[in-house]
C-alpha cells in the first residue's frame, strides 16, 4: 500500500520567467496555485486576493484604487499577485498601465479563464506569459510508491490526493464547482440539467464527442451541449487531444478526443466505488491518466514549436488507433495487460508503416521493458514516466 507524503514539492517553477515578465498562472480550483506562492515564490511585495468580497466591490467601484494601494506602500517594482484576475477582468487594464510606467512584474493567477476570454478583454498584448498549474504529477507523487487503483480512487487533486475520505472531499469539490463556477457566475441557466450534463461528460472521457448523443442524453438542445463543453474547457476541467491526420497511407479522423482534467473527479461523476482491474473503464483511467501526465509534462517542461501538435491522437476510418502522438515523434498506446498480445500492437504496427515518428511505445502493465522484433518498445508504465519527466521519451 502506498504511504502518502503530505510535503510535497511540486514541479511548476516560473521564477526565471518572473525575472523576464509578468506571468498568468491559471489552473483548476485546489491544484495548489495559492500553497505554491506562499511555499515556492520569494520576494512578493503585495498580494491582492480578489476572493475577497470587500475588497472586489472597491475596485468595482474605483479602479484606479489599484494603483492607488500600490502607491500608498509605496511599490514601483518587485512582483505583485493577483489572486482570482478572473473576478475582475477589467483590472488588466490597471496592470497593463502598470507593467508600462513602473516596474512592477505581476503573477495573475485564476481558474477559470472564460472571462478572460470575452470580447474586448485586455490580455496585455504579449507583456505577460501564459502558465498553468495542474493536478499533481509523477515526480511529486513517485515516492509515495501509488498504486494504480489508489490513484484511480483519489484522483491527483492535492487535497484529494492527501484526504482519508476522497469520496466525500470529491462530492463537496463538485458541488463547489458548480455553485461557485457555475451558478454564482450565472453560466447556465438551468443548473439540474447542466449536473446531469457532467455526468454524461463524464462517461464520455477519452471519446470522441457525439453532441447529438449527448444532447438526448442530457434534454437539452445541441447547441447548448457544444456550449457546455465549451465552459468545461474555460473553467478547466477539461481539454481536448486534436487528431493527427498527417498519414498517408492510412486516412485518419479529424475529430478531437475529449478528457476531463482528473481521473477522481471521473470516478466520482460516474458513481464507481472502485475501478475494477481488467475492465474497460480501468482501461480508460489508465489511458487518461497517462494523458494527464504527458499534457503536465508539456505544460511544465517544454516548449513546443509553433508548428506541430504537442499531443495528438490517430486513429485511422479502417479502425487502427493510437492513443498519443507526444511531440510529433513518439507514437504511444496504452494498454493495462501485464503480457501484452499481437492485438495490443495492431495500431502501433499500422502506423509505423507510414514512417513518420522515431520511436513506437506500448505503455503498460508489465514488470520488464522489452523491444520486440519489429522495434516496438514494451515499457512498464512506471518506467515510461521516469524517462518522460527525466526528457528520455522525446
């Protein structure tokens, strides 16, 4: 069983990119964005917290208190946090002045980014970097020595991670979503449906969507659905991996495949006790949380070009796929069989032959890595995130 350390030490360092420019760091609700500035960050000269409610209606009333309470301590550099930009977009134009007549480097931190993302919304034109905090990763957690199924109960959310009762800490972060993100914000309208809704995203993680389907499935029109999803992705607990269609021989789908951004908040929405070992499901955990790790290990680690897809998908119309295309250079399929068959390797062959990536990978459940005759790697899931997060795989 494995034994949880409560200190842990998370990967996300931006204090190089600090020293250059002012940074958003955004990430879902209790990934640790608030512990990280306290523990992690040295040299804060104030700190405005915008979940206080006093202090968004003065702002509301008066922007230019902004700058006022900054001149007030009298503050012309170092680096200012912004808890929660979110709540209050229009103070991006005070920063924005900011970050132009003094030297003040701002961290603005938020969950959700749909605000944001409305028309007119200052960004602040490329004087800011973009980061984002996920659920904890590999390198944090390898000394706790987790086991697959306790991964799988838990999920990666700290809080969760850490808790002797994940199933009610996850049932209270639902509803905190909903209410807080959803409702308190006024996304939807009818709240009811929108909680069966997530449900349904739920059973459709690691799929490609059928909007018709779900739209049935849930009551509500399709247009609604595509908007759903789309407060999924803004509030960030969801992304998308985009198709890679590159192939020749082979023609391939340009769907997207949709995944929710922790595999506790999946089993929770789907109501399973446990995960059962053998399953389709425990497949399909398996497959996500090796997608959590590789888009954390992207967001962290590299920087991708302009011009390639960090993480894909192929999956061919004659039925071949391959759950990962990591880089445009490692084809990946994930598979939780301990002796892997000549089935397991059907996409991973078929796409090899389009010779387009250097490396093909079966990630799994066995205890040795191995290379079969036709250089198809065999890596024991462990393994393969030792050597993802040490920059072996790519």
């Amino acid at each position: 069983m494995d034994c949880r350390h409560e200190n842990i030490k998370r990967v996300l360092d931006i204090s190089h990119d600090l020293e250059r420019k002012s940074q958003f760091l955004f990430g879902p609700r209790q990934t640790g964005k608030t512990s990280w500035i306290r523990e992690e960050l040295d040299g804060v000269s104030y700190r405005f917290n915008l979940l206080d409610k006093k202090l968004v209606k003065a702002l509301q009333d008066d922007p230019a208190l902004f700058a006022g309470m900054l001149r007030r301590e009298g503050i012309d550099s170092g680096l200012v946090v912004v808890d929660e930009i979110q709540k209050l977009p229009f103070l991006l134009d005070e920063v924005h002045n900011l970050i132009e007549s003094t030297d003040i480097r701002f961290l603005l931190t938020g969950s959700s980014a749909r605000r944001l993302r409305e028309q007119g919304t200052n960004l602040l034109g490329g004087r800011a970097g973009w980061k984002e905090m996920y659920p904890l990763v590999w390198p944090e957690i390898k000394d706790d020595a987790p086991e697959l199924d306790s991964v799988f109960k838990s999920g990666l959310i700290p809080a969760m991670y850490l808790s002797d009762d994940p199933d009610s800490d996850l049932f209270d972060y639902v509803q905190l979503y909903l209410n807080e993100e959803i409702q308190a914000e006024g996304l939807v309208r009818n709240l009811p449906s929108f909680e069966r809704f997530l449900e349904v995203a739920a059973l459709s993680n690691s799929e490609m969507l059928n909007y018709e389907n779900i739209s049935k499935d849930v009551g509500v029109s399709r247009s609604a659905v595509i908007s759903w999803f789309q407060i999924l992705y803004d509030t960030l607990i969801a992304f998308e991996v985009p198709a890679y269609t590159k192939t020749k021989k082979r023609k391939a789908y340009a769907s997207s495949k949709f995944y929710m951004f922790d595999i506790g908040v999946i089993r929770h929405l789907l109501g399973f006790e446990k995960i059962e070992a053998g399953s389709t499901e425990y497949g399909k955990f398996f497959e996500t949380y090796m997608a959590m790790e590789m888009r954390a290990y992207i967001g962290y680690r590299s920087r991708p070009k302009l011009n390639i897809t960090p993480l894909g998908y192929w999956r061919s119309l004659s039925g071949f796929e391959v759950d990962f295309i990591l880089m445009e250079k490692v084809a990946i399929e994930t598979k939780t069989t301990r002796r892997h068959t000549a089935r397991d390797l059907k996409g991973l062959k078929a796409l090899k032959e389009e010779g387009l990536f250097s490396r093909y990978i079966l990630v799994c459940n066995e205890d040795y890595a191995q290379t079969t005759e036709d250089d198809i790697e065999i890596v024991p899931w462990r393994q393969f995130l030792d050597e993802l997060w040490a920059g072996k795989i790519i």
